[in-house]
C-alpha cells in the first residue's frame, strides 16, 4: 500500500477559501442524510460513503470505497485507498491509510477519529494500478465526554492519564491473551463483561500468534468452539499449529472484523486493550523485517488504529525470537505510521532483558518477572529509568496466573492471596502491573467453564481479581498520581508512597503497628482492610513529627495474619 501520499486536489478554479464557504453553505443540508458525502471526482466505477454524518470526538467516521466491478489480482496488495482530515479552517492535516475488507477487492475502507470537537473536511484517494478516485466530505465530532487513548501524563510522568478528559488511568490489568479464538461473540462480550465487573480495564489479546500444543500444562483443547490457532492471514489448514500453510500477503477477514467488534465492545467499558503482534510458541512468523512483516505491521495499524481504546505490544517473550534492533526498528516504525500515536511497549521474557527505555516510541515498560520481591524489583526498574534520561511509567505485566503454580516456582505462589499481596508490591513502588487467571476449569475440557489468561473468559472459582479490585478502591480514593515511594518515611518492612506534607499511603503486609515520620501538621486517619476493602476511619487525627498507628482490629471479627493499608490527610 502507498502510505503518506498526499491528496489529490480537483482543479476547477476554487481555492481553499472558496471550498470552505461553499461548505458552510452547502453541506449541512447534505450531512442530514446518513451516507451522503462530496464526490472530488465522479465515477461509475467506485461509489464513496460515509458512516454518519457526526460523531462523539474520539469516535470514528467511516468512508467506504465500493468497487464495482474489482480487476486487481490481489486486492492487499495492488490497490489503496488513503486520505487525511483536519479540522475546519486548520491546515494542521492529520494522514490517514485506510484498508482492503472484501476478499474480491470490491471493498476498502478508511476511518478518521477527530479528537476534538467541531466541524472536519477530508479527502479520500482510492489508487488501482493508473487508476485514480478521489473524494472529498465533511463531518461534525460531538463533546460526549469519551475517553479517548491513555497517554503518558506530562505532569506526573510515571502515571498514565486519558486523553480528552484529562482523568488519570489506574492501570489494572490481565491477560486475555486468545480472546478472539471464540467462534461465539456472545461469549467474548460475556468475558469482557465479567472482566469489567472486576474493574480490570485493561487486556492483553494477540492478533497473531499460535500454540503449538501444551498450553503450559492448562487442561485446554482446541475445537470449533475455540481455538488458540489464530489466523490473520488466509491458511491452506488453519488448524495445523506448526504448518498452517499462511499466505501473508492475503487477510483472513472474518478473523479481522471478530476482532474489531471486540474492541468496540471493549470501548464502550473504557477497557484498554493491548494488541500483541505476536508470541514466541510455534515459531511461525513472517521472517524479520520483511515485506510480509511490514504489510501485516501495515493492515492492524490501518484496520484497527482508529480505535481510541489501544495501545501497541511488539510480541510476547519477544526476546526469544526478535533482537534488540528489530525492536527499536519496528518500534519506530510503528511510532511513524500510526496517525494518532497509541502507546507502544515491548514485552520480554524477563525484566533484565533489553528494554528500549530510551527510545520516543517506547511509551512504557511490559517485561515479565515471577519473582515475590516485586516491591524491589519496580523500585530498581524506576531507577533504571532515571539513568536512561526519560520517565515514563514502569510495569510488570505478567508475574503470575491465579492456582497456576508453574513447576519452577514454590507451591502456592499463585494462590490468590499471594499474587493480590504482590499486586500491592508494585503498585506501592509506583509501578503497574498486569496479572492473570489460570485455565484449571477447563476449555473444550469439562467442566468447560473457564478459560482465564488463555481466552479471557472465567467463573466464579477464580477470586483473585476480587481482591484486585479492593486495591483499585483504596488508589482511586486518592491522588496517587502525586505519591512517589518513600519507604524511609515507615519502620518494620512497610512500605509509603506519600506527597510529603500532604498524603501517606502506607501498606503493611503483615498488619501491626506502624510509625510513620509526618511533616507539621494533622491528618485524618484510615485504615483499610486490604483482605475486605472495608474501611475504618479512626476518630483521632495523626499528627508529626512521629505517630504510632494503633493496631488494625485483626482479632474482632477478622480471623488470621490481615494484611492492612492506612491513609493518612492533610486536614
């Protein structure tokens, strides 16, 4: 496809200016048609629409190129379709490449989300070998109040915040990481909804990618019900993990098209999904850097940049079979072709893997690391942000699986209790973090009921998230955003993200007493039970140089060693 190109204008002696008024008098009598747009240049052989004549800014319009009577031999490849939009009376163009959506190259579209609201002009190009259509159009973008992609906040650069509410994101994450190997959309939109429920909002899904057979040791079949041999791109035997016979300069479109009603479903719960290119597993890949990689890099990004609900994922265990300079070198490109700049990140099978920290692309850190000294370890990663002369936010997004209990780690580690202590670990070291569901309930295996990190879907039996949630309660209470870690402020292996003089946030895994080195001043007291979420304000202020917190009440009615947090307010 032929990006970046500029649109072609019809000369017939208007300039700018003239287009411009001829809009404001004309289109809005057109635009109450769904449908209706401007032809640049008529043609019987294409007919251009457009989706709605407005909507919410952070949503998209759509522009359909029918063809009638298609002649490429490959419509993925010897035709286009391209454009740009901007808003009215702004020169400030935003480049945009749309899609090929018909087997038979009798479909293209293309997808422009404004990110303000007001009144758009675009121009559309549909290129077949000599062959040139143009289009122009019109459409308004309303103020709804949606959120539109996560960014780096400028202000508070290790947190995230959203674009176009200016809310900050509480990045509570899991892997769902075959979610559209459902042959059901009903059972995709039951798991986001339960997910969401959970107030996870955020997925892990990979748009490519195959198992090859073990599914590490989680009792999974692939049937026609679902399946982990994902095909992007047409196959002569999809279902063949190691030699599905792919043809990677042709789309598998219904595969597309179930991934893209995923994430609308998904965007309208304000879950981020990270897409992952691609995994490790069965080692079947386009080859490095070429052609067919690009091409596939090309689609996902023209097909499904216009989400507002994305970020970018380079590959799962990356680092098993991508090197350091592909990454920087796809990261970069990436960062070069997607019109509205989604975050990007890589995802190495360990945290001492390369991370390209430095780089304008890499928007924040996804390794993997299983040990339980997380608190450590986001506190060191911090510190290795700092030396690369660039903050941006630190997670780990994949330190465990609830009752997954691999071989190599100690029996229990992945018992719910112990990873939502972890969570608590990164999250009070400044950091984020993604965790997952085991699959123990079976897929296609009875009693067929779960699915966890494999598919996203999961039942009651799973708790994990149950507690996962209470954390999201006790951070969103606050301004955590403005809280750095300051361990040295709390006595007996606690640990305190605090904004001196004005908030301490002290967690103590293992309850107890604790002292906590105040600045002037006196502070409304919590204590929050981290096992229940319930709260118990105390009805004594805190107040400096030094304040012994009494003891959490672990023996009125909470039974066992009781992990506890404690909020302490400036008055």
């Amino acid at each position: 496809m032929i990006r970046n190109s500029r649109r072609i204008k019809v000369n017939i002696g208007w300039n700018r200016a003239s287009w411009q008024g001829w809009f404001s008098r004309v289109l809005p009598a057109l635009l109450v048609v769904p449908g209706v747009g401007l032809h640049a240049e008529s043609s019987a052989a294409v007919v251009f629409t457009q989706s709605a004549p407005a909507v919410a800014a952070y949503d998209f319009v759509e522009v359909t190129a029918k063809v009638a009577a298609p002649t490429v031999k490959n419509p993925f490849t010897d035709a286009s379709i391209s454009g740009d939009f901007e808003p009215a009376g702004s020169t400030e163009e935003v480049a945009v490449e749309g899609f090929c959506d018909s087997a038979d190259g009798s479909v293209y579209r293309i997808r422009f989300m404004p990110s303000k609201s007001g009144s758009y002009t675009y121009h559309v190009i549909y290129k077949d070998g000599a062959v040139t259509q143009t289009y122009s159009g019109a459409f308004t973008a309303l103020d709804q109040h949606l959120r539109g992609p996560i960014r780096d906040d400028p202000a508070y650069p290790w947190h995230f915040i959203w674009e176009g509410t200016g809310e900050h994101y509480f990045f509570n994450g899991t892997t769902a990481y075959w979610l559209a190997g459902w042959r059901n959309d009903d059972v995709i939109q039951y798991s986001i909804d339960r997910l969401h429920r959970l107030k996870v909002n955020r997925m892990r899904v990979t748009i490519a990618g195959r198992e090859e057979w073990s599914f590490l040791g989680e009792p999974v079949m692939n049937t026609n019900y679902w399946t982990a041999n994902t095909a992007a791109w047409l196959a002569q035997n999809a279902d063949d993990p190691l030699h599905p016979g792919f043809d990677y300069t042709r789309f598998n479109l219904p595969y597309w098209q179930k991934f893209e009603r995923m994430l609308k479903y998904a965007r309208d719960r304000d879950i981020i999904v990270s897409l992952v290119l691609d995994m490790n597993d069965s080692k079947v890949h386009p080859a490095a850097g070429s052609e067919d990689e690009h091409r596939f890099i090309r689609y996902a990004i023209d097909r499904l940049g216009a989400f507002s609900n994305i970020t970018w994922d380079l590959g799962d265990d990356l680092d098993f079979y991508r090197d350091e300079k592909w990454t920087h070198e796809t990261g970069m490109l990436i960062q070069q072709l997607d019109p509205y700049k989604h975050l990007e990140t890589s995802h190495p099978a360990a945290s001492n893997a390369h991370q390209d920290r430095a780089s304008s692309w890499f928007g924040f850190t996804s390794y993997q690391d299983w040990s339980r000294n997380q608190h450590v370890l986001m506190l060191e990663s911090r510190k290795l942000q700092k030396q690369a002369g660039r903050i941006i936010p630190q997670t780990n997004e994949e330190y465990g699986y609830e009752d997954h209990n691999p071989a190599w780690a100690a029996p229990g580690s992945d018992s719910a209790d112990v990873l939502r202590r972890t969570a608590w670990d990164i999250y009070m070291a400044g950091g984020y973090q993604t965790a997952g569901e085991s699959a123990r309930r079976g897929t296609n295996i009875w009693p067929d009921t779960g699915g966890g990190w494999l598919n996203g879907r999961g039942d009651d039996t799973q708790t994990m998230f149950v507690g996962y949630g209470h954390i999201v309660d006790f951070f969103t209470g606050f301004e955590w955003w403005k809280a750095n870690p300051h361990d040295e402020l709390v006595d007996h292996g606690n640990y305190c993200l605090a904004e001196p003089g004005k908030l301490y946030a002290v967690y103590l895994p293992h309850g107890g007493k604790v002292t906590v080195k105040l600045e002037p001043g006196t502070y409304s007291a919590e204590l929050f039970n981290a096992t229940s979420g319930q709260r118990f304000p105390l009805a004594e202020d805190a107040a400096g140089p030094s304040w012994i917190s009494p003891d959490p009440p672990d023996n009125n009615g909470w039974p066992g060693q009781q992990d506890w947090a404690l909020l302490l307010k400036k008055r």
